[in-house]
C-alpha cells in the first residue's frame, strides 16, 4: 500500500469527523518528511482551509452537538481549548453552554439519579456526580433544590 501525502493523511482524517487544524498539525507532525516538512505542512492545512475543509465553527459544532447534551459547560469548554480553537468561537460556545446549562443539568440528573437524595451523603454523591460532568456549582445547588422541593422536572424546565 502506498504511503499516503499529507494531504491526503489529513482529507482522511476530516473524513472521519471535524479536526481543527491545531490538531491536524498535531496528527501529521509524525509524517512530516525530515526536509522542511514543517513548511509543506502550513501551505496543506492553509490550502484545505481556503478550500472550506477545516473550519473551527463547525468543530465547536460537532462538540458542542456530541457531547453538551451529558456534559457541563467547563468540561465542554476544555475539550474545545484543547482542540486549539481560536478565542471568538470558544466565547460563542461559552454563551451558548450557559443558555442551557441549567436544563442540560436536569436531564443529566434526571437519568442518572431520578429521585431527591435521601441523606446528606446521597446529596454529596449527586452533587460530586454533577461536577465531574463539568456543572457549575450555583447550577447542581439549583438542580437539586429542585428536586428537594419536589417540583416536577417536566414542569419547571
């Protein structure tokens, strides 16, 4: 089998989901031919850009679609940072995690749990529970004072 380019190593990978090119930098960098690869690289990735193939908004997208319905916004946010996103789509994402940061931290205990917490360590399970997901803690203190108080889920979203 042959060895592939770089750019078609990268159309391979976009094949499969949404890269930003931070990460495809970081992918191919094992590829790069010993002899100023590092400069084929920026003209394939600023090629496939111009060319609409790697687009940070649609990465934010793709995450924000997976993963926003079981997870908090901060561990949302850090996924995208780590894909190396530029600031403004990174403050776009952020807005419109704490938009439906509350109801997506209801559902999230909703499926998990269902049910008030029955004592003081059964409080401190679910709200541990909600925090790794990445909640922020005004947001899991709100979900279940919620439930605590009984109120329909259903009604109060």
């Amino acid at each position: 089998m042959p060895t592939l380019s770089l750019k078609g190593r990268a159309l391979r990978y976009l094949a499969a989901r949404e890269h930003s090119r931070a990460e495809l930098e970081r992918k191919l960098a094992p590829h790069l031919p010993e002899d100023g690869g590092a400069a084929e690289l920026a003209r394939v990735l600023g090629e496939l850009e111009a060319q609409g193939f790697i687009s940070a908004a649609r990465v934010a997208e793709s995450v924000l679609h997976r993963r926003a319905g079981r997870l908090g916004g901060a561990r949302v946010l850090h996924e995208l940072r780590a894909k190396g996103l530029p600031d403004e789509v990174l403050a776009d994402a952020a807005e419109r995690l704490r938009a439906t940061e509350l109801a997506r931290a209801r559902q999230v205990w909703q499926s998990r749990f269902g049910q008030p917490p029955r004592d003081a360590a059964e409080r401190a399970r679910q709200m541990r529970f909600l925090a790794q997901r990445g909640f922020a803690g005004e947001v899991i203190r709100r979900v279940l004072a919620r439930a605590g108080a009984g109120v329909d889920d259903a009604a109060g979203l």
